[in-house]
C-alpha cells in the first residue's frame, strides 16, 4: 500500500511505500509512526499531513533523517491525529474587556460549561471547533493554570469522570462510546487471535478495607459526636481480606446533606426574589439550642445550578432572608469585579432554575440520607478496588481478521474467551495499533474500564494542591467565577 504526504493541497511526496503503524488509544496516545526511504533528499514542514485508514494525521515534529549513500535516505516521521492541534492553543479566560487574556482562572460550572470555554479558546487559532455530546453533570468549581486546551480537555474528563473524544470534524464530545461489535474472540487457529498477555491495570490499586468521609457542608451541630465530615454508619467496609489481606485506604467524595431546589416562583419587579413551592422544611425552624437550619453568624447562601445565574453564589439577606410562610427567598445584591450588579434584570433567577443551599444546617431526614448515598459510592469504589484488575493485550491472526472483514472501532466491547485466564467476557478495546501495510493485523488492549492516564492524574492532583494555594493566597476565587460567567453570559 503506498501513501502520499501533501503541504496543503501541494505535494511533498507521492506513491510511497511506508511501513509502521497507527496508535490509538481511548483518551491518550494518536499517532503514526512511519519509516520509508527515498532517493531524494525531501524537506518536510511541521503539519504536513498523511491520511491513513481515512484518518488526517501531521507532522508536528521534525523527521529523523539518515543519509544512506548521496542518493538514499531514510525517514522516521511521527504524525499525530487532529486533537494534538489543542496542545499548541493556551487555555484563556475573559478579561473585563471580554477578551480571552487570563491564563489562572476557575469556573463554576458542569462539564458543558468548562468545554465553552475550551471551544471558544480553540476557535480563537485554529477556526471550526465544535462542542459535541457532552453528559449532563453536576456543577463544580474547577481551577486552571497555565494549561493548553488538550491538558484542559482532559482535566475535565478526570474531575468529572467522563470519557472525552475527539472527532475529525473537530467536534469535542465527553461521553462514553461503548457499541457493541459482535465479534467473538479466542486464541487459537481460526478463533481470531494469535497471543493474549494478562498484565495488571494501569492505575489501578488495590484496597479491601475502604474507611470513607463526605463533604463538610450542611453538616448540624455536634453531628457524630463532633465529626467535621459526612461520615457512614460503620467504621470502615471491607471485602475480599480473606483472599488479598487487610489492605487500607481512605477515600474522601464530595456528597453533603443538600436539599436540590426549584424556582417555582419569581417577583416581577424585584429580581432579588423567588419562591419554591415545594421546599419541605424552614430555615427558621427552631428548638431549645436556637435555629435548627440556620448557623449563628453564618450567612445561608443560595448556588444557582442552571440558569441565568449558574454558578452564582449568592448570600441571602442577614435579617429576613426567608419567608417561612411563602417559602420565599430574599437575595443579597452582589457586585462582581465587572461592575455589574447581581441579581438584575441581566441576570436574574427563572422559574425552572435549579439551585441548593449551602451554609446552613440541615435537617436529619437529609442528613440521612446523604449518609446512605456516601455508603453506596463507597461500596461501589470498594466492589471496583477489593480485587485484582487486569487488562489484556492480544495479537490478531490477520488471516481471519481478513476472512471475516473485521473492523473493531475503539471503545468497542468485544467478547473474550480463554480457559488458562479464566476469561469469559465482554472487554473494551482501549488502545489499538495497526499495521500501515495491512488493517488486519493488528494490536489491541482490551480492559474493563479507562482512564485519563495515571501521569496526566498525578500531575492534575499536584496542580490542584498548587491551586488552593494560590487561591487562598492572591484572589478571591468566587469573585473570578462571577467573571467568567459575566463574561460567557455577555459574549453569547
């Protein structure tokens, strides 16, 4: 099979028989690795583009060039899919000048709203990037630094748990692909596979005795005998010590007792108020210790979740911020470092906004159940983590890949089959090389779940350390976020 390299529309070097491979793997490594000689001395630009298996790859480094004798040479190129145009675009945030200008910033907001920014940052160098399918998440609050639009990409699959991809149309998606092929495998002649090797999953590690804590928030007084954290009923949970041993570890999930609201209610002429119907305690109830929800020199605060205002946080009034009988909430006025008073007719709540409050004491019947929902993450982590994971990397037989047309997309599940590692399942295609000269044969990693890669994790816990530093230390991290979403909000 033979390839050509073009600069744009111009040729650089047509009909070329070209050995190597193409590497793909589910959030991490695209690339093609070619070799090839030639009888003339070529000059090759970073981003001149190939196109194997219908797919662009460029150059984005300089080849590895040997003079053989004056009239031959020999190239290594290694080219890289569309997504690495992202790791040469610095992630922005918008001034006061709606420009994108500010390299440390946060965002208050789900995935889609982090991805905003990616998009309209990527569209400032390289035109065309679009958002695609992007799962609904809950909102967080979540720091950058200096990074490029690629690092960013991938820090939101990490702190929100998606899987991100990257379609040739510039389309950015974090959602799970997950099709089913159909296709059934073994090793063995006519059964598909030439080699099967069991290895210990990346990133993986083993805990069977899981002690687990929530958030801090919404916690009432000398709740647990003084715990400063959601905690569960039991001390710790355990499984499978009888096979591995006692193997400890902590795990902290960001679950607090909180009551998700909706504005069912709006005043027409003050934008500071709204209503919902359905609340089902008051924050001025009271008991023999004083306020049972509201905390003594604490103001309550409303985070709007959707809306004009997602991402806000706003306090309510110290003196009459809550209206027991109409379930009406009164808002403080803030202003954000653009000058632009929040809420206003601008920004403003709707009926239909989501939001939660925070700063306050919750009632036991929340209390509880954000217990029982912390015990079933936590069970859930300990079911993934109290046992051994593996991934497997296997060799096709390009014979009977070729015979039965197959054509394994990434992310695909696969069904395995083998007696000696006890394999009979369905895995994912992770990672896949495939040869230049010949689709069938092939490579492949197959595994029961993926990951942004322990490095790229490693790095983004250190930089979230870093981060809290700084922010404690140069700004006020909410008045940042006003920005960003004053700055979203006013460029839409």
């Amino acid at each position: 099979m033979k390839y050509t390299i073009y600069r744009g529309s111009e040729v650089v070097v047509a009909d070329v028989e070209i050995q190597g491979s193409v590497t793909e793997k589910i959030m991490g490594e695209e690339t093609a690795s070619l070799t090839f000689s030639a009888y003339d001395k070529i000059e090759f630009h970073i981003g001149d583009k190939i196109t194997i298996f219908g797919r662009d790859y460029f150059l984005s480094t300089e080849p590895v060039t040997e003079k053989i004798n004056s009239r031959l040479f020999n190239y290594t190129l290694v080219f890289f899919s569309l997504k690495y145009i992202l790791s040469d675009i610095q992630l922005f945030f918008y001034d006061n000048d709606n420009e994108l200008t500010i390299p440390d910033f946060d965002i208050m907001g789900n995935a889609s709203t982090c991805l905003d920014a990616i998009i309209a940052n990527a569209n400032r160098i390289d035109s065309g990037w679009t958002k695609g399918t992007v799962d609904d998440t809950e909102v967080k609050l979540i720091s950058f630094s200096s990074v490029n639009c690629l690092e960013a990409v991938s820090k939101i699959a990490d702190e929100f748990e998606l899987e991100y991809w990257i379609d040739s149309d510039k389309s950015i998606h974090f959602t799970e692909r997950k099709p089913v092929s159909g296709y059934s495998f073994s090793y063995g002649q006519a059964q598909g596979l030439k080699n099967i090797k069991r290895s210990i999953l990346e990133g993986g590690s083993l805990c069977t005795r899981l002690y687990v804590k929530g958030s801090t928030q919404n916690l009432p007084k000398n709740y647990r005998s003084g715990q400063k954290n959601l905690r569960i009923d039991v001390p710790y949970l355990e499984n499978n010590t009888s096979i591995y041993g006692v193997k400890e570890h902590t795990e902290t999930f960001d679950i607090f007792p909180k009551y998700e609201g909706t504005v069912t209610a709006i005043s027409e002429t003050d934008f500071n108020i709204f209503s919902d119907a359905n609340l089902d305690f008051d924050l001025n109830a009271y008991n023999e210790y004083g306020t049972t929800v509201l905390k003594a020199g604490v103001t309550a605060k409303i985070i709007f979740q959707t809306g004009q205002l997602a991402g806000y946080t706003i306090e309510l009034l110290e003196a009459g911020g809550f209206n027991s009988t109409t379930k009406t909430f009164y808002l403080n006025r803030v202003k954000d470092e653009a000058d632009i008073v929040v809420p206003s007719e601008l920004l403003r709540p709707a009926i239909g906004d989501k939001y939660i409050i925070v700063d306050i004491m919750m009632p036991e019947a929340y209390v509880l159940a954000a217990e029982t929902l912390l015990k079933t993450k936590a069970q859930e982590y300990l079911d993934k983590n109290s046992r051994e994971r593996f991934q497997y990397a296997v060799v096709s037989d390009p014979f009977y890949f070729e015979a039965q047309n197959v054509n394994i997309p990434l992310g695909s599940t696969v069904h395995f089959i083998d007696s000696d590692f006890g394999l009979d399942d369905d895995l994912r295609v992770i990672g896949k090389k495939t040869n230049v000269q010949d689709q069938y044969s092939v490579e492949l990693e197959l595994s029961e779940e993926t990951q942004v890669s322990s490095i790229v994790k490693s790095y983004y816990e250190q930089q979230k350390t870093q981060n809290t530093i700084i922010n404690n230390l140069k700004y006020n991290a909410e008045q940042a976020r006003r920005n960003y979403l004053f700055g979203r909000e006013f460029h839409d």
